[in-house]
C-alpha cells in the first residue's frame, strides 16, 4: 500500500508540475504581448516619417536658398551648394538606407525617387562646377526643382501610407495573437481538468486494483490446487515443502507421505540421480545453475511404483524472507511422446511417398519432352521449305507455342530433378543482352498495366557472348522481374548487368562473373522477411500486397537455380520504398555463333496492314475509316455482320474490327461464322469495337472468339497500339504521308451527326412502339456521340437502350427525358 499511495502522490505532483509549466508558459506570452504593443508606439516608421518630412523640409531650404540667390545681384552661391548637398544626402538616405529597403519595392515609391535622383545627378556637375557658370544656371535649376517638389510629394505620401498600412497590419496581427493566446489559455486550461479528472479516476481504479490482487492473491493457492500440472517446492536441501494434488496423480504419492522428504530419492530415477545430487550440491555452493531459469527441459521422472515416464520440467528459485526455495513445475508428457512418433514414423512414409512422387514427375516430364523435341525438330525442318506467308506464320506461331511449351515443361523436370537429386547443367552460348531484352519484352505489357516503366542497361562494359545455363537464368529472370512489376505501382523497375569479379579472387584468373539486380520501387520487403522470402511457400506478408497471387515457390525455384549454376543470390530492401534483387553467376567467355545475326521469319505482312472495318453507324464508320486511311492502311468496309461474312470469305485481312450490334447479323454472330468456316480470315485477329466497356461484356466477347477489345469512341493511339499487337510488321508511323488535297471530312461527319441525332430525338417524341427499333438507333447514335466526345448523352441513350430492351414504357420515358436534356446541354462534337 505504501508503494502505491508513493505513486499516487508522484502522479499528482506531475500533474501539477504540468499545470505550473502551462501557467508560466501563458504568463511569458502575455508579457510578450504587452512588449509587441508597447514596439508599436516607437516602430521603425516614426524615423521614416521623420525623413520623407525632413526631406520635404530641406528641399524647401534648398528653393528658399534658390530665390534668394536670384534675386541678390551677387547671389549666395555657398549657402545653394550647402542646402543642395543636405537634401541630395537625404534622397541618398532614402534611397540606399536598409530602413527603407520596403518602401523601394514599391512602384509609387521607387518611381518619383528614381525622376528625383536623376534631376539632381544631372546638377551635380552644375553645382560642383565654377561658380560663374553656377550663378548663370540658376533658371535651370529652378525650372528643375520646379519639376521635382510633385515627385517629393508623391514620395512623401507613398512612404506614408505604406507605413500606416504597416501599422495596421501589426495591430491586427497582435489581435491575432490575442485571440490564439486565449484559445491557447482556454485549451490549456481545459486540458488540465481533464489531467486532474483523469487521476482522480486513476487513483481510484489503483485503489480497486489493489483490493483486486489482495483478492487474487487469496486465490492463488486454489488455483495451484487445480492445476493440472505438478507443482513441487523444496529448499536448498531438497527436501519438500508442497505436493500440489496434480503431483499427487502423477507420481502417485500422497502429500502427507512426501512432505519433508529428500526430492531426489522420490521422483529422480537412478540414472539421474548422481547428476541431481551433483546440481543441488552445485546450487548451496552458488556455483552454476544449469536447469534453474532454463524454461522447460525433457527428462526423465519416477513414480512411487518404479515407472520411469518421459517430463517436462521447470525449475525457478525465490526467497519468503531469508529461505531460499525452488519451485518445479511438472507435466507428464508420456502421451506426447508416444504421438510424436507416431507422427515422425508418419512423416518417415510421407517423404518416401514424396520422393518417389518426385521421381515418377521426373520420368514423366522426361516422356513428355521427348515427343515434344520430335515436333519442334520437324517444325523447324518445317520452317526451311517452301512456304506461303500464311503457312510460315502458322508454323511460327506453332514453333513459338512450342518451345513456350518446352519451357513449361523443362521448369518441371528441373524442379522434378532437384527433389530427386539429378540436377545436371545445360550450358549454351547466348547473348546476356539479348536474353535480357527479349524478357523485357516479354514483361513490358505487364508493367504499363501496373503503370510502371521498364527498361535495362550494361553498368560499364558489356559482355557479348558468354557461356551459361541460358534456360535457367531465364527462368530466374522472369521470376525476379514478373515480381518487381507485381510489387510496384505507378514506379520504376530496372536491371542492370555488370561483369564483376568476386572479392575473394581479384586476379585475372578468377574467370567471368555476371551480376544482375533488378531495382524497384515497389513496397519493399520488411526486413524481417528478407532472411525468409527464398524459402518455400513463403511470401513477404507486407500488408500492402494484399490481393496479389502468388504461391510463394517462385524465389525458392529460383535460388535452386542459381546455386545449381554455382552462383549467389540475395535481396536487400527498404520497407515502403523498394527492393533490390540481385544474382552473380560465374559464367565463362565464347565466341559468337555462326547464325547469330539470323533474323526470324516475320508473322506479319510487310507494308501496310489490310484491314477489313465493320460497322452499321455511317459516321462512327467514316471515322474510323478516315482514322486508319491516315495511318497508311488499306481499309475495306462493311455495314453488317452479313457482309463481314461475304467480304471475310472472299479475301485475306490482315486484321478485322467488328461492331457488336448491327442490324441483320451482330458482331458475334459474324465473328462465329468467320470461325466456323474455311475461309481465309478463320484464324484473323478479329477485335470487338462497341460502347459496352463493362467487364462482363468483354468477357462475352473474348468467350465468343474475338481477339481483343476497344472501347468507343475509338482512340488514335490504343487503336495504333491494337494493330502493331497483330500486325507486328506493319506497324507504320502515325503520320503517314497524306495528299494535302484531300479534304478534312471531319466537317462532314459532325454535321450528318446532329442532323441524325436531332432526327432520333424528334421519332422518338412520336412515342414509337418499335422497342427493337428504338434501341438500335440509341445504340447508333450513342457510339457517335461517344466518338464526338460527348460522353454524357452517349450514357444518357445507353440508359434508352437498355430501357427498350426491356420493354418498360415508363423507365422508357423518363429516359428519352433524361437524354433530351443531355442533348441540349451537350459540348460541341469534337474528335480527340
């Protein structure tokens, strides 16, 4: 009780230490407000009024002195100089004082001053030049400070007035300060209340508290009575003082029988008992306490009976008064021990099943790969003869699906190999910058999806050819990138390359090292993790990686990789900021191969793409039309699917853009035909054009065999990106030469579209009954009016589209209402 009413009292002493050190805090602020406004009544602007006065004073001594020296017949020309030289020292002051810096910046100010300084510049070779010339250049002089006293007065007035402005300012900021100083004051205040609430309600929960334990206390031998562990204390000398009931059912002894008895001759089997005897002895001597404080420890204990069961033991020591005692804590664990190996007998069998799991994917893979290395052989046989273009990119496509295939598969039997012990290397001659640039591009499409940018570089020279297990560096490569661009957003991710030599071989003899580290800005890993993120089935656990997949085998793989290549491999990142993976791996030197400048056959057609256009909407289909005839294309079009069906069967495209919804056969419906027949464009790269961009729109689309998707109103740049995805080859530039003389139909196009809009809005007021009808010609028009840029009419007729769908003449209505507003409120139709 005396330790907490000692900490009660040093809590409310605290407490009013704070309220002392607020209330001196507030004193200080007041005494500094009554200084700030005692400043005000002597600031700086008393001495600058004082001048621009004085300035006005001296300049009229100066024309006093002027008049006086005209109208003697022997002027006084020394009493002229003098006055002049005082007021051109008072403009100096002004002009190039510091107290006077604020007035200079100001145009009123610095105008008239400057018009002043030149007028008396221009006299100072007057003055200081031979009196006669003096006395006969007084009109000058006098036609000069004529000129001047209106620029003194301005001078005057500006400087003035910007000081009271100053003053006023002042006065409003010590207001300020003021009214913070009292909210500060009433805060404050309000803030030790609460303090002084806050240990009221302390002091009184401690005193609860303290009752709490007493009470707790009185429980505590209860609670060791139930517990179901033993509990044993004896003295120094072993002999035991408390036998707690569970001590009582596992060492079948009753407490009475037990009290004051020697522990060691009760409970420790005679294997141990020389060392127990020896740790006791130990123990009275001070020496060494090896099981004392030590946590749990396994060991063997004995019943009354002579059984001998596996323990687990705890041993601590106190003191009640001068008395040194050890308490035991005790529990049978013989259950335990029989689970255990069971399970580790269990686990003997389940790693022999894994194994030969493991052994049977090995064999496997290897079947597999082996008719695979067959048809890859015979497409390259393949690829040497004769072939249309049509035929060699279908083989192409075939070889590159291939060894895609391949891939898959040799990562499997590798993985198959490391679990079954075979893991020989495959070296082979490759470009480390070329390997590298081909990932790059594998994985450029995945980091703009992220947002992010990708690119590579040599850190001082390069190497060109080299000698490595070019498969499974890829591999790692792919891994070590794909997770880059998955952990960052909106950031940066870059490889460099470098030839090193590791630190323990310095000489020229120690061979070729690469090391590539692949640098992000993504999330970064705590540095908890790092020791753990190459392990298996281990992720980073950053909160901020929620919802993105992955299994947690990719690293682990890849540091088999890497050590299977004899190489090292490691992360170091900043948690928030971003991670740097890197890997050295020895690699040795080679010459180039002898077809390494072969160029693979083209999948594309060279020239400009042939492009077959589909699409009901004139105008929607004149700009689309116009759009790629720019970008150098040769476009055939069609106004329905029917017709995309004819003009597919009757030529080659390059590339088809199909409409969804169009009158006598939709887009796919005709996409399905071109499919299903023997026509040249089965296998064409077919893209959905429509206004519907919801997800589960493109998904009908993608299942219904189109290719891709573009959304309208259709963009220069994703329709250009769109064709160089499938036509590779024929990617030209965007501007592509145009006969200046072609005129620009886009005039055309804008005035069909609102007179075909104004058209609709006046059929729809005849309330038609046609829900087909009605929703076809929404549908037109909301694909123009998404292409002029009006996006808000082309929801507002989507909204009519779907309402006619279903045939509901109130929702029907309403929206026609609601499209006729957006119509009237629409911007003027532009083409972004």
């Amino acid at each position: 009780m005396s330790r907490r009413n000692r900490f009660l009292r040093g809590g409310r002493a605290i407490f009013f230490g704070v309220a002392l050190i607020c209330m001196v805090a507030i004193g200080f602020l007041a005494v500094e407000i009554v200084r700030d406004l005692r400043l005000l009544n002597s600031a700086n602007s008393d001495n600058v009024q004082w001048t621009l006065s004085q300035a006005e004073v001296e300049f009229l001594e100066m024309r006093h002195a002027l008049d006086t020296a005209r109208r003697q017949p022997e002027p006084d020309l020394d009493r002229l100089i003098e006055e002049f030289d005082i007021f051109y020292s008072r403009i100096s002051t002004l002009e190039t004082g510091a107290l006077y810096e604020s007035l200079r910046d100001l145009p009123e100010f610095a105008e008239p001053m400057q018009r002043i300084r030149r007028t008396l510049d221009d006299l100072v070779p007057l003055i200081d030049g031979p009196r006669a010339e003096l006395a006969a250049g007084l009109p000058r002089i006098e036609s000069a400070f004529g000129q001047s006293r209106a620029d003194l007065r301005d001078l005057a007035t500006s400087g003035l007035y910007h000081f009271a402005r100053q003053s006023d300012f002042q006065r409003i900021s010590v207001a300020v300060t003021l009214m913070r100083l009292g909210l500060l004051t009433a805060v404050l205040v309000m803030v030790l209340i609460f303090l002084l609430r806050h240990a009221q309600n302390a002091s009184r929960q401690t005193e609860r508290r303290g009752h709490e334990l007493a009470a707790a206390y009185s429980r505590l031998n209860t609670i060791l009575d139930t517990s179901l562990d033993a509990v044993l204390v004896a003295d120094l000398s072993g002999k035991i003082q408390q036998f707690n009931p569970a001590a009582e059912r596992i060492f079948k002894y009753d407490a009475q029988q037990v009290v004051g008895r020697n522990i060691g001759g009760l409970i420790v089997p005679d294997h141990l008992r020389d060392a127990h005897e020896a740790g006791m002895a130990r123990m009275r001597a001070g020496g060494e306490r090896r099981v004392v404080g030590r946590g749990r420890v396994r060991l063997d204990a004995m019943r009354s009976t002579g059984e001998v069961f596996p323990a687990e033991l705890a041993l601590e020591t106190a003191r009640t008064g001068s008395e040194e005692i050890i308490v035991g804590f005790l529990r049978d664990i013989s259950h335990r021990v029989s689970s255990e190996n069971e399970l580790v007998e269990a686990r003997d069998k389940a790693l022999a099943g894994e194994k030969a799991k493991a052994d049977f994917l090995a064999m496997m893979t290897h079947e597999i790969r082996t008719p695979l290395n067959g048809v890859l052989g015979n497409l390259s046989l393949l690829e040497e003869t004769d072939l249309t273009p049509a035929q060699a990119r279908y083989v192409h496509n075939m070889a590159v699906s291939g060894k895609l295939l391949m891939s898959h598969v040799d990562a499997v039997l590798d993985i198959a190999r490391f679990e079954s012990g075979a893991t020989a290397l495959r070296a082979e001659v490759v470009d480390p910058g070329r390997l590298v640039q081909d990932i790059i591009d594998s994985q450029t499409s995945a980091a703009e999806a992220n947002g992010n940018t990708l690119d590579w570089a040599w850190t001082g020279a390069p190497a060109d050819w080299i000698r490595v297990d070019a498969s499974r560096l890829q591999q790692v490569l792919v891994n070590l990138i794909g997770n880059a661009i998955k952990f960052t957003r909106d950031g940066h991710v870059q490889v460099e390359i470098e030839q090193v030599k590791p630190l323990d071989q310095p000489g020229a003899e120690a061979g070729l090292w690469l090391e590539i580290r692949i640098i992000d800005t993504g999330i970064g890993i705590a540095e908890a993790d790092l020791d753990r993120v190459f392990e298996d089935f281990q992720t980073s656990g950053c909160t901020q990686d929620k919802g993105l997949p992955g299994t947690g085998l990719g690293l682990g793989i890849a540091r088999r990789f890497v050590r299977a290549m004899q190489g090292e491999i490691g992360a170091e990142s900043t948690l928030g900021e971003g991670s740097v993976f890197w890997l050295r791996l020895p690699v040795r030197a080679a010459r180039a191969p002898h077809n390494a400048d072969r160029t693979g056959t083209g999948c594309a057609p060279a020239g400009p793409c042939s492009i077959l256009l589909v699409e009901d909407n004139e105008i929607n289909l004149d700009l689309a039309r116009d759009m790629l005839s720019l970008m150098g294309h040769d476009v055939s079009v069609a106004r329905n699917g029917q017709e995309a069906v004819v003009a597919a069967g009757a030529r080659c495209f390059d590339l088809i853009l199909m409409d969804i919804r169009m009158p006598v056969m939709d887009g796919l419906a005709a996409t399905r035909a071109i499919r299903d027949g023997q026509g040249p464009n089965r296998d064409a790269p077919i893209v959905a054009l429509s206004a519907n961009v919801l997800p589960e729109a493109k998904d009908r689309f993608i299942a219904g065999g189109m290719s891709d998707f573009l959304g309208k109103p259709l963009m220069k740049k994703e329709l250009a990106q769109v064709i160089a995805r499938f036509c590779s080859d024929a990617t030209l530039a965007e501007g592509a030469p145009r006969d200046p003389a072609v005129d620009d139909p886009l005039a055309a196009l804008k005035a069909r579209y609102l007179d075909e809009t104004c058209a609709l809005f006046d059929w729809l007021a005849t309330m038609p009954d046609d829900w087909s009808e009605i929703a076809d010609r929404a549908h037109r028009i909301a694909g123009s009016a998404a292409a002029f840029g009006q996006a808000d009419l082309r929801m507002a007729l989507l909204s009519v589209e779907t309402t006619a769908e279903a045939e509901d003449a109130a929702a029907l209505a309403q929206a026609v209402s609601q499209a006729r507003r957006a119509w009237e409120t629409a911007p003027d139709p532009s083409v972004a």
